[in-house]
C-alpha cells in the first residue's frame, strides 16, 4: 500500500466516526499531508453542511466527486465504487439461493469492506466472493430435476445444489474475514463499521431514534383521518411553503411542489392515510430516498430525502405507520421531510390537508 493510500485510509477510519471528526477538528489542516487534508474537508464540511458531499456519500450514493479532490482520493472513491458494484451483485446471488425469509444485508457488508479497505489494495473479484461468503455458511442440498436429452428423451436426475445460511454473530464475521483474507480487525474497526452502517441506513453515526423529538412517537390524525408524518407540533417545523419561492442552490424563483418539515434525521415518518406503496427507491436527481403513496380517488403522496426507507412498493399501510426515517438524501440542504399532496397527479397545497390543532391523538 502507498504511503498516501494509507494516510486516506487513516484519515477516513477517525472521519468516519462522528467523536473522532470533533477530535481531530481543524488540527488536521495544520499537520496533516495535502491528501488528508482533501479528505478531512470533504468530511468534516459534510457534517456541518449538507452543501458538501461526505465521502461515504459518494461511495455508497454515487455523486459527483469535487473537482478539488486529490488524484489519490479520487482513485480511493472511484475503486471502492467498482468494488461495491461486485459486492452488490454478490449478495444478490446470495439471496437468491436463501431459503428462509431472511437474507444478507448488502449495506452491512458494504459497510465492513469500506472500513477495511478505503484508500488500500482493493481484492480481486475473486477475493470479493471471499469476502462475501465470511457472512455465510453452506450446506449441500440435494434435489430432483428432469433433463432432456438430444432426441426428447426425458430423464429424472439428482444433483447438489448448495445453500446459503446468514451467519448472524457479527463477531464470528469479523472472525471470518481476518482469518480468511488475512487481514487483522481491530474494535476501531467495528466501531467504525457500524458508524458507517447507521450512517448509509438511519442517516446517522448514531443509529436509528437518534432524531426521535418530542411529538414524533404518537401518530397526529385529524377527523377526516389525515395523518401529520412527523407527529404533533409541525406547524412549527414548516422552513418552507408549497408555491413559489427562492431556489436554496439556485437562488431563482421556482415553484416548490411541496411543503418542507424541518426535522432531525432518523424521525420516524407515517403515513398520512391509509393505501398502498407505489414508489420506494433512491432518486439521485432530487428526492433522494422517496416513498409515494397511492391512497385511492386520485389521492397520492410523497415523502422525500430520507435517510431509510421502511415500506416496499406494494405494501398496503395504514394512516400512522411508519414507512420511513427522515434525512437529507438527494437534493437537500439539510435533514427534512419533503412532503407532497398529489390529486389526479397534479400537486397541491399539503396545509389544506393536514391536522390542525384540533387534531386527534390516539
């Protein structure tokens, strides 16, 4: 490994750790390299502004990485992006096999691999099946299946197939992987991994609950059963109306096809009646992490930029239930809940919709 290499992977191992960005702090700009200098900006900049892209952002999203960026750290960004692609596709196959209702969490082994390995030698793919198979055990099925020969014979046969069980003891995974690839995990390690891990799932080093606030536990439904997703108290939340107002990147006006809630990440977000899910994906372009709704009569909505999602798509919900955490994905300025009212697909004003102070609290 390259002594900038290691130096990123030193700088990203504290960075990622939100106790270890507060220590280090700005002392990095005066005794670190240039390249953890890079690194530390990137970083530390993402936590105090969500103008600026974290670097576990760009791996883990996609993104565009700074034009300012060092050649090393670029290089670092853009080998564990094809890294993961592998992985992805990996545990993919994995769940495929799985024979029970569970199956590998990708960003779990993401996570690991990205502490381990940022800014080092990357594995072959290879090695990445290695990797993969540390949080999996196998057992050797047999079963009966029917070959055709060249002139339409049919013949029942028995062949092995091969099993996937989860391995659900972190401890023995991380066992695993330093036996099998040869590789020393320290508890910094595991510690850093699981900030990752909340961080690319809840939005959050802390974890999920982390941005629970007051109000936010109870569902908030009004008379005609419209239900607030944050909880009582968002009058007070609102940081902008639907309608037309200021871009905050662009700053032209434009129309604001929503109503903003401004709230910590990781709150929980509920549905606002009942329906079923129509739309839970990551929108890079504007919305990031979304989930929409389809309640009947023409009535759909939407929920934006959070930072896990917890419904899927045909999933029927009922108003309250929490179908999302919020955040700050996609095309945000800070940790908030997008909220869109649609009829007939046309958008229109959330406030003429939601609970007032006369709402109900079950």
């Amino acid at each position: 490994m390259s002594t900038a290499a290691a130096a990123i992977k030193a700088a990203l191992l504290a960075l990622t750790d939100e106790d270890g960005r507060k220590k280090l702090g700005w002392v990095l700009a005066a005794i670190l390299s240039p390249v953890i200098v890079v690194v530390a900006l990137v970083c530390v900049f993402s936590a105090a502004s969500q103008h600026n892209i974290s670097t576990v952002e760009l791996c883990f999203h996609g993104g565009t990485i700074p034009d300012s960026a060092a050649p090393e750290y670029r290089q670092a960004v853009e080998e564990i992006r094809d890294s993961f692609e592998s992985l992805d596709s990996m545990a993919e196959e994995i769940n495929a096999l799985v024979e029970d209702e569970e199956s590998l969490d990708a960003d779990r082994v993401k996570a690991i691999f990205y502490v381990l390995y940022f800014g080092g030698q990357q594995p072959d793919e290879a090695g990445l099946q290695s990797f993969v198979d540390c949080f999996v055990t196998y057992t050797e099925e047999t079963r009966t299946v029917t070959i055709t020969d060249e002139e339409g014979n049919e013949a029942e046969v028995e062949e092995t197939y091969p099993i996937p069980h989860l391995v659900d003891d972190l401890a023995q995974v991380y066992e695993r992987i330093g036996s099998t690839m040869g590789i020393g995990i320290t508890e910094d390690h595991q510690v850093n991994a699981d900030s990752v891990y909340n961080l690319v799932v809840y939005g959050s080093a802390a974890g999920v609950g982390s941005g629970w606030f007051p109000g936010a536990e109870v569902p908030y439904i009004g008379a005609d059963g419209f239900c607030s997703p944050i909880g009582v108290g968002w009058e007070s939340r609102v940081t902008s109306e639907f309608g037309y107002r200021k871009d905050p990147f662009t700053g032209e006006t434009r129309g604001h096809t929503g109503m903003d809630l401004a709230v910590p990440t990781g709150t929980p977000i509920r549905a606002a009646l009942s329906g079923t899910v129509t739309a839970a994906a990551y929108d890079q372009g504007g919305y990031g992490y979304y989930i929409m709704i389809d309640h009947g009569n023409g009535l759909s909505t939407l929920y934006g930029h959070n930072s896990q999602l917890l419904a899927q798509v045909g999933q029927t919900v009922e108003a309250g239930d929490i179908i999302s955490l919020s955040g700050s994905t996609g095309r945000s300025t800070g940790p908030h809940l997008h909220f869109e009212v649609r009829v007939n697909g046309q958008r229109t004003d959330p406030r003429s919709y939601l609970p007032t102070s006369g709402g109900q609290i079950p």
